[in-house]
C-alpha cells in the first residue's frame, strides 16, 4: 500500500510554493504599478506645472503686451515686445525670472524665443516658448508650444463697406436677413434683429432734403459726412434708422432720426450708437480701452490679393502667388476648389447664354493660370461652387448658385440679370427658405477689376419720370458713347436722354460717377504728390473728371481731361472750395504714375452686354431685380435698375452685401416712397482676407520634448 501521507506532503509544499510564487509575483507587480503610477502622477503633475507656464505667458506675452501697446495693430504689439526686451531673434532664458511657485509644491520656467516670419506683410512675430515644470523631488516635463502674433482677418460683418458713398444713399434700405422672417415684436426678444452695420472709411455725401435711406443699425463714418447742396457737415435731414442709442438689436421697424456720436471725444461713443462720426482706427484705440466702440472698421479699405508693391494693380507675381498657394493648399485666405457650370471660356464671334448646354467642372489650375474670359449661365443647371476658383480675366454671370464657396475674378465681374441660391438637389431646381439662412448657400462673389450689376451700359439713367416716352430699354442704341464722342457729339441718341420736355445732352450713370471717382484720386494727388491715383475709365484710355464740384450729371463741356490748364477744384459738397490750374509737368506726372481701370470689358464689349442682358430681362417675370451673395470689388461697384424699365420699377434686392472702395449705384425705386436698393446683410458671408492692423494670437498645439 502506497505512503499516501509522503505523497501529501510533497503536494502540500509544492502548492506552498507555488502560493508563495504567486503571492511574489502579485506583491512586485503590486508594488511596480503603483511605483509605476506614483511616476505617472507625478509627470502628470510636472506636466500640469508646464502647461501652467504656457498659459501664465498668454497673459504676459499677449495681454499684458498688448495693452501696453498704442494700438492693437501687429507693427504696435512689436514695438511693445521690442520694450519689453524681446527683439527679433533674441531669447528670454527665464520669461518670468525665478522659477514659479504653484500651491502645491511644483513650479514652472519659461523660455521664449523670438524669430519673425518675413514672408508675411507685414512680417508675422514668432514666438517658441519651452515651460518646464518641475516637482519637490526632481521630476520635470518640458513642453513647446508656438505663438505665432499675425494680422487678424478681416471682420467682413459689414452690409455696406466702402472708401465713398454718396448717390448709393437715395433710396437705400439695409437690414439684417433676419428681416424675412417677419418684423420684430418690441415685447419678444426672440425676434429681435440683428443690427446691420454700414462702414464709410473716406467720404459720404447725402442729398439734403431728399429722401436718403434707412440703416436699421449702425452707421460707422470715418471721413467726412455731408450735405451734397450745401455742403453742411452732418446727414441729411430724411436719413432715418431704427435703431436707438445703447441698444445692441433691432427692436421695432419704427423710423427715428439719428444721433451723432462724435468720437473726437471718446466718451460720446462708449455704448452702442446708430451714428459714428470720427470713428477711431486702429492707431487710437487706447482712449476706447483698446477696443473698437462697435467693431473693428478697418483702417483701409482690404484688398481682396494683397498689393505688396503698392501700384494699386494685382500683377502677375501677386496673382500666380494667391493662385499657387491655394492650388498647394498653403493659402489662409482662400481654399482651392471647383466650379460646375455651363460656361463659355473665351468665347469668340456671336456671344450667347450656354444654356443648359457646355456643362464643365473647372479649376483654378486651368481658369485661373491662363487668360480665362468667361460666360457663366446658371439659368438652366444651377452653378455649383465649393471653394476658391480664381479665374483670371473677366466673368459674366447670371443664373442660379448652389454650394459654398468664392469666385475669383481678377479683371471684371458683369453680372447680367438675376443671381439666386438655389437649393434644390441634382436635377431638381427649388426655391430656398430664407429665413433659416445657416441652410443657404454662401457665394462670395470677388472682382480684382470692377463689378458691374444690371444696365450700366444704357443711356437712360436719371430721368425715371417720363414714363410716356415709349423708347427700348434694351436696345444697343440707347448705349452710352464715349465721352469723346459726345463731348463732339452732345445730341446723338447714345449721348442724349429722352425727357417729357426733350432730349438732355448729359452722360449716365457710369460716367458721371466714374468722372466724379477721378475728380477725387486728382484731389488726393494734389494734396500730397507721393500718392499714386487710381482712375477710371469707359470704351477709351482718355481720364475725365468732374469739373467744379458738381456731383449730378452735367451736360458734356462740363467734364475735363487731364492736361495742362485743367482747373480741379476743392470741393465741400456742390461748394468750391479752392481751383489749382494743373501745370504740364503736373499733368505728365499724374497719367504717367496712376494705375487705370476699365469698366467695359475688351472681350465682353457693351453691345454684347446689353444683348445677354436683354435676354435675360425677356426670360424673367415683373420683380425687384435679385442678386444673392457677396459683392466685393477691389476697385469700383457700378449698378443699375431703371424705374423706367417696368419689369424692374427701379427695385433691386441684394441678400448678402456690398463691399466696394467706390459705389457707383442708382436704384431709385418705385416712385412711391418705397426703398429702391434693399440690402439683406446675410452676416455669413465673410472670406478670409487678412487685414494689416488687428493683431490675432494664434497658438499651436503643444508637444512634448523632454522629462
């Protein structure tokens, strides 16, 4: 019989054994993870202690530095951080000289160095911070972030944005877009609008006693502001607005006068107002506590492709730059993208509509680095956009649009007929609800040239009244000539407008505000000779301008051409100031020095223009003529709609806004009282243009280099 209690024995000490094994392992692994986890706590801690230090250098790297500075521009932030000690390619060993005592034992030191990025303009300050937190026992964690201190972008929460105003204010009615959703209750906060915001950087003139518009919000006037008559400082006396001094929404539709608020004296603009006079730049913030009274308003007007050699022209360098970048997806201000469209891409012989026909899907890698002038027609097949397409040369558009995105053109932008969102999907084309706008379409719609909206081409602007003058609206004939030709010429058809009581030898709409435009850049020039003037041309290379001060046409003799003898005058309001003769020499130094721009295309010529604008006014039914989208102009923004015309009766409604250094616009309504231009501010539309003067703070995300 076996020894059973040997057997036993020798079970008993093995299981022990293995017990204890286990029991061993258990204790060390036990005793590793919470060794282990001691560690982690406590890198975790350091860690903390370094990104304490990050965040305590936001506060004396940008807030402290730039409430120091004498503006919150970028070049004003570098002055203050070359102050504090911080120089372009310099370092600070300790930001905040000894190590940082945090509650709970730990501590942090900062590094920072600074080297600028010079390929911006202006230049871009970099800033590489290391923090390193350390514990009691030792343990450190050492992190890197960088601040890169960049102009900010440019706040395009702007209806109306423009250098000069003046006859776009007759008959003019801006809004939020929450004004299709119905008129706001005083009792319901929820149906408030939005203020909308009107920003003049230079000059705005308004008629004295004649019916100028309504602003339901805020108008912000940098410049001059005054009576185009008498030339009195201030509004005209039928300028109304809806909004109330210290509200911040549009609360009732009630008209009410406005209220100056001069900012001269910055206490006048501390709460919201509807009226700004004198409104502060980016250079004297300090007496506004570093902030804008309502909004940044930019201290220039923002170009579109930033000029880095100032001649006020986009050259090819700057264009093939903008294009390249966003082709490689480097550029901030402009994603690439594609456009799906029935188009024509340098049409030649008989110019037409595509139709629904030519159906292509394009790029900027084909529209925007080769001459590309093109035909868009959306009528049939909705234009579909998403992203930035640039196309160099001159558009014409009309139609529906469907997508997200912005259309580039670096010469001109001729809208001919209606352009409206369309959000419908594939084939199927449907009407959008514009009172839930975050469902609509965005098109920003961007002319490096000029933008032109409806009949600028015709004669017959400015007499509206004599509507028993039976005459075709949309026959070439009644296209305006050139000012040469009618200067010789006053009483040919295409120089003389049909009146109740005859013909009036005097120049439309373009022209007048084109020779108006000039009359200004000759006065800029005179004033200071450095200054490189920007004018305007139509159908030929000569510059005219206004003579005396007038703003109204004037019959043709009353316009001059750059030359020796010319007399420019000194204007405040229709009042002459002051008459400088120009010399030879100055004459021969202003047309050698200016940049020009032509408002009638060299491919789309005005008598192909009045046809696709005839075509379209046939094809649409009796309404306000209709654009959607931003309109944003580098230069000029000439627009048209004819009382005259029946199927438009003077209307025109925007639903998105107008940003523009020059408006050229007359929409004179109805006649019966009712507004003619109506912008809807759809506040979504906002490209990214980087302007030169708000500084931003931009953080990466941080990494970790060392323990």
């Amino acid at each position: 019989m076996p020894n059973t209690k040997g057997i036993t024995l020798v079970s008993t000490l093995v299981f022990m054994f293995i017990v204890i094994i286990l029991v061993s392992v258990s204790t060390l692994t036990s005793l590793n993870n919470r060794r282990n986890a001691q560690d982690a706590l406590r890198t975790s801690q350091a860690q903390f202690a370094a990104e304490a230090g990050l965040e305590r250098a936001v506060g004396r790297l940008w807030h402290q530095i730039l409430a120091s500075a004498a503006s919150s521009s970028v070049s004003a932030y570098a002055v203050e951080l070359n102050r504090f000690g911080l120089t372009n390619g310099t370092s600070i060993a300790s930001l905040f000289g000894d190590p940082q005592n945090l509650g709970d034992g730990s501590s942090f030191v900062v590094r920072v160095s600074r080297q600028d990025d010079t390929s911006t303009d202006p230049d871009a300050i970099v800033l590489t911070l290391t923090s390193t937190g350390t514990l009691a026992d030792g343990t450190t964690r050492r992190l890197r972030q960088v601040f890169r201190v960049d102009r900010a972008f440019f706040p395009f929460d702007f209806a109306l944005l423009t250098n000069n105003a003046e006859c776009i204010f007759c008959h003019l009615d801006v809004k939020s877009l929450d004004a299709l959703r119905g008129n706001p209750n005083p009792a319901d906060p929820s149906t408030w609008w939005r203020r909308a915001r009107v920003g003049v950087l230079e000059s705005l003139i308004m008629r004295d006693d004649e019916e100028a518009g309504v602003v339901h919000g805020s108008l912000l006037a940098r410049g001059t502001v005054s009576q185009q008559y008498s030339g009195n400082i201030g509004p005209s006396n039928r300028y109304r607005t809806t909004m109330n001094p210290g509200d911040t929404r549009i609360r009732s539709t009630t008209l009410v006068s406005p209220t100056p608020a001069n900012c001269s004296t910055p206490s006048n603009c501390l709460s919201p107002q509807n009226l700004y006079y004198n409104y502060p730049d980016g250079s004297n913030l300090a007496a506004f506590g570093n902030r804008f009274p309502d909004g940044e308003l930019p201290d220039r007007f923002p170009l579109p492709i930033a000029d880095t050699n100032n001649n006020r022209l986009i050259d090819d360098v700057e264009w093939n730059a903008e294009v390249s970048s966003s082709l490689t997806g480097t550029n901030e201000s402009y994603s690439a993208g594609t456009i799906t469209a029935s188009m024509t891409i340098n049409p030649g012989g008989s110019m037409a509509w595509p139709g629904g026909g030519s159906i292509q899907t394009l790029t900027s890698a084909s529209l925007g680095q080769r001459r590309s002038n093109v035909i868009l027609d959306g009528s049939v097949t909705p234009i579909a956009l998403n992203g930035t397409v640039f196309i160099d040369g001159d558009v014409v558009i009309r139609g529906r649009v469907r997508g997200n995105g912005t259309l580039l053109a670096r010469g001109n932008v001729y809208v001919m007929g209606d352009l409206t969102y369309d959000c419908g999907t594939g084939s199927s084309l449907a009407a959008c609800d514009y009172s839930t706008p975050s469902r609509l379409p965005q098109l920003n719609l961007i002319a490096g040239g000029n933008a032109v909206v409806g009949d600028y081409m015709t004669i017959d602007t400015f007499n509206n009244d004599a509507s028993r003058d039976r005459i075709n609206m949309l026959s070439t004939e009644r296209n305006q000539q050139t000012m040469s030709f009618c200067q010789t010429n006053p009483s040919h058809r295409a120089c003389s407008q049909l009146t109740s009581t005859g013909r009036s030898s005097r120049p439309n709409l373009a022209l007048t505000e084109i020779a108006n435009f000039n009359r200004r850049e000759l006065q800029r020039w005179l004033r200071n000779n450095s200054y490189r003037p920007r004018f305007y041309t139509f159908g030929e290379d000569r510059i005219f301008f206004s003579g005396r001060c007038y703003h109204d046409p004037q019959g043709y003799g009353g316009y001059s051409t750059i030359r020796s003898g010319a007399q420019v005058s000194f204007c405040r309001g229709d009042s002459v100031l002051s008459t400088v003769t120009l010399t030879a020499d100055q004459a021969e130094q202003i047309q050698r020095n200016s940049a020009r721009f032509e408002t009638t295309s060299s491919t789309f010529d005005n008598a192909t223009l009045k046809n696709l604008w005839a075509d379209s006014m046939n094809a649409r039914g009796t309404g306000p003529l209709r654009t959607d989208g931003l309109l944003y102009s580098a230069n000029a923004i000439f627009g048209l709609s004819q009382r005259r015309y029946p199927k438009l009766n003077g209307r025109w409604d925007l639903r998105g806004g107008l940003v523009a250094a020059d408006t050229g616009i007359f929409v004179p309504g109805p006649g019966d009282g009712t507004s003619g231009l109506t912008i809807y501010h759809d506040n979504r539309l906002r490209p990214r243009i980087a302007t030169g003067q708000q500084a931003q703070l931009n953080r990466g995300i941080w990494e970790v280099v060392g323990q």
